[in-house]
C-alpha cells in the first residue's frame, strides 16, 4: 500500500489522454476548411470503414465539473435550429463518401443528445440512416441523462436503431450530487436504468467520476456498491480534473470542498478493488468491462482501438464528426470543427465546412501514435514486429523513450526485456505516463506546453 502510494504521488503529472495522437491542444488553425476539404476529397479508400460522431451541445443545467462543449439553455428552439444545421452537414460531408462506404460505428455525445424530444431523436436517426450505408451489427451509441428523460426518449433510441446506451451518473451521493448542481436520486437512475433494460439495451454503460468535492473513501464506497448492484455492462470511471483557469465555471467548485491528494488516491485505489472483486477487468485507462464484452475480448485480441470517444473496437475506420467542435480523423489527418454555436451555424449556413483547426500527421506522428496506442490499448509492445512494420530500428528510434522508460520499469509499471515493452499490473493506473515517454511533443520548450489535467 506504501509504495502505491509513493507511486501515485511521483507519477501525478500533467499529461494527454491519449484520445488522439499528436493531443486536441497540438491542433493548428492552418490546417481548416480548405485543408479538410481537399482530405475529403482524396479519403476514397473503402476498405476503411466510417464511424460518425454526432455532437448535440445543449443541456439543461450546467454541473459545475463540466468539461464538454456544452450550452446550458431551456430554450429549445436553439435545439430545433441546430438540428436542421447539423442534417445540412452532414448532407455535406455525405456528398463526399464514396458509395461503397459502410458506417460501422455511430455516438452520439454531448452535452446532452437525450436533451432532444424523442421525435427529433427520430428524425435525426431517420435522415442517418437516409444518407450512409450502415453496417448490419453496427454499433450505434448515445450518451443519456436520467435527468428530464422519458421512456418515449428511450423507445425513440431503440426505433433508431441504437444498441449501446451510456448513462451519466457521476456519484448517487446526495450532498456530492447538490455540489456540482446535478441532482439525480439513486431512486431516478435505477428508474430509467429498468427502462432501458425492459426496451432491450443489453449493453450498458455508466460514466461514473471520482475527485468531486465532498466525495470521501466511504461515500464512494456506497456509490460503487449501489452500482455494482445495478450491474451495467461496463464502466468508465473518470478523475475529476479541476483547471477552473481554463473552465471558468468550475470556479462554482470550492477548492476546500475537494478531496486532498491523499484521498484521491485511496480513491483510485478502491475503484480497482471493487471493481476488479465485482468481476469487471481493467480495460485500460480509467475502463472496466465485464470479461464476456466486446471491449475485454477487442483487448485480449490486440484489436482494441482508442479515438475521441473513448476506447472502441473500430480500428479501421474513418471519423467523421458533425456539430460543434466535432474531431474527425483519418488515417492523415484530424479536423476539429468551430467551438461556438454561432460560428458554426454561419459557416454551416454559407454551405461550407465547419473546420476551425486540425492537423496532418506526419511519418513520426504516425509512427509514435502507433506506439502509444499499443501501450494504451494493446498494454505491450513488441519492438521487432513494432520495427518491420514501421521500418525502423525501434531502439535507435526510440532511444529517448527507452531512457525514460528504465525509471518506470524500476518501479515496477513496465517490463522491458529486450524484445517487449509490457505494462505490469501496476502499471495500468500509470498508462498516461508510460506513453508520455514516447510523446515528441511533450519534449519540446516548457513555454509552448499546453496544460493536460493530471495523469493519476
Ligand atoms: S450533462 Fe454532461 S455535458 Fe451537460 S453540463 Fe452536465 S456534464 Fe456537462
């Protein structure tokens, strides 16, 4: 227990979480509309399949931890102008898609997609389904807030085909809900939760964080068990990152309300415990699965994948994203489309596209994406598949890496015999910080660092 301790305190640094490589913050606006657009028009390789990202911003009320693009409103009519501005995008974008194209995954993220009434649910489905050819057993997932919900929401998801479901409950501790301004009864969550499983979703999710204020060892506790009891599929357990410089309302969060370091750590500590007792395997950054799902057997297999939303089981697909400050991502490049609604909805409404910045990938880039993306999904790395594939010598090319990488492995986060790099036991909560080590762009001068939350 002393040495994890001593481990999570030595390794709480600063870092990306590898959603992307190079990290969202390395974007530039020299790559933008044009740039996207010539992408778009070259991208025809079919064998690649697509995934497309739908970003819905609004939600209700704000909680005060929030770091999504979002916009707080009741005002639906917001809602309803920015549905018709996102089928105008994608009309766009789906112009330049080949025919033989198949979609293999669809997410809708937010803000809050549920914040739509179930018959714009509908009709969004309906106009996806219109303009792509969707793969039979594709994945299609939404994010859903128990808050405001109805089972005519849930019913409009199942008529659109969604088979995935992602429940936000945060923590089902009263004073940690009213503190971050989202008040959602245990009671609610277990409500719509039979809901869902009545309507026939069998893989369900629930986004919990850990880290809010208020929140102690034994509070979190109870939460995990009330959880665990409800048995979803899978869960992602996020650290709460407090940077209310940059995210100006979390200012509404009192520092002193915060857990301290210590505790924090007999967090992270105890979500492994109980998660791991409760039969749900570590799938890699703050992840866990049960053994028989998809996103456990994609890891087992080497076939497990991260991008924008997470860990996925669709490697070989192309990203496109619709709505405000949507990512897309080709194999080239990613594209980050206009943060602000009114940006988005000029650009939009002039017919053209909504790219802000982005980047193309260079053979290094592409090379140290694969690198980490192999410690972050795959947990090793084998140097001589790693150098025939790549045409390199892994150890010349790496030999900066490799220097650091001998600090991490005395503490035990990886093993390093010659032909392997392998992530330990240990290691898994130290993920962030073993594919730091092979991060170019975080070698470069302190003054043009972005600022990451922390990595444990
Ligand atoms: S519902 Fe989600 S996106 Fe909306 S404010 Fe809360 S955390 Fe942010």
């Amino acid at each position: 227990m002393k040495t994890i301790h001593r481990l999570l305190n030595k390794y709480s640094l600063p870092g990306p979480r590898y959603t992307s490589y190079p990290a969202a913050p390395y974007f530039s606006k020299r790559f933008n509309e044009k740039t996207w657009r010539e992408e778009l028009e070259t991208n025809q390789n079919k064998e690649r399949g697509l995934s497309l990202y739908l970003h819905i911003p609004f939600c209700d009320t704000l909680c005060y931890y929030c770091g999504c693009h979002m916009v707080a409103t009741r005002n639906y009519a917001r809602a309803e102008s920015y549905l018709d501005l996102l089928i105008k995008e994608i009309d766009l974008i789906a112009a330049f898609i080949s025919p033989g194209r198949v979609v293999r995954q669809i997410h809708w993220g937010g803000g809050t997609p549920t914040y739509l009434r179930p018959d714009d649910i509908r009709r969004l489905s309906k106009h996806i389904t219109g303009r792509f050819a969707i793969a039979a057993g594709a994945e299609i997932g939404c994010e859903v807030d128990p808050r405001e919900l109805t089972e005519d929401h849930i019913a409009a998801l199942k008529e659109g085909g969604f088979n995935r479901l992602s429940l936000g409950v945060q923590d089902l501790d009263d004073q940690v809900q009213r503190s971050v301004n989202r008040v959602q009864p245990e009671s609610l969550v277990r409500k719509v939760y039979g809901w869902m499983r009545k309507t026939g979703f069998n893989s369900i999710n629930f986004d919990l964080m850990a880290g809010l204020p208020h929140q102690t060892v034994a509070s979190f506790s109870t939460t995990l068990d009330k959880i665990i009891d409800m048995s979803p599929d899978r869960l992602a357990v996020f650290n709460y990152a407090h940077l209310p410089d940059r995210i100006k309302h979390q200012k509404l969060i009192q520092t002193a309300d915060l857990p301290d370091f210590s505790t924090r750590i007999e967090l992270q500590i105890l979500i492994h415990e109980k998660l791991s007792a409760a039969g749900y395997a570590d799938i890699g950054l703050d992840h866990f699965a049960r053994t028989g799902d998809e996103l456990f057997k994609a890891r087992q297999n080497k076939t497990l994948w991260r991008n924008f939303q997470g860990y996925t089981t669709h490697k070989e697909c192309d990203i496109f994203a619709f709505g405000v400050s949507g990512i897309s991502q080709t194999e080239e490049v990613y594209a980050q489309n206009l943060k602000t609604l009114d940006a988005y909805a000029e650009r939009i409404g002039e017919g053209k596209l909504a790219t802000e910045r982005g980047l193309r990938a260079t053979l290094d880039d592409k090379i140290r994406r694969d690198a980490i993306m192999q410690i972050m999904c795959g947990l090793e790395l084998d140097k001589s598949d790693f150098s025939k594939k790549w045409q390199i010598d892994f150890d010349h090319y790496f030999s900066d890496a490799l220097q650091e990488l001998k600090n991490l492995e005395e503490d035990g986060l990886v093993e390093a015999p010659p032909e392997k790099i392998r992530v330990t036991a240990t290691g898994h909560i130290f993920l962030r910080n073993i594919a730091m080590t092979f991060d170019f762009y975080l070698k470069q001068a302190e003054t043009e660092k972005p600022k990451f939350s922390k990595t444990v």
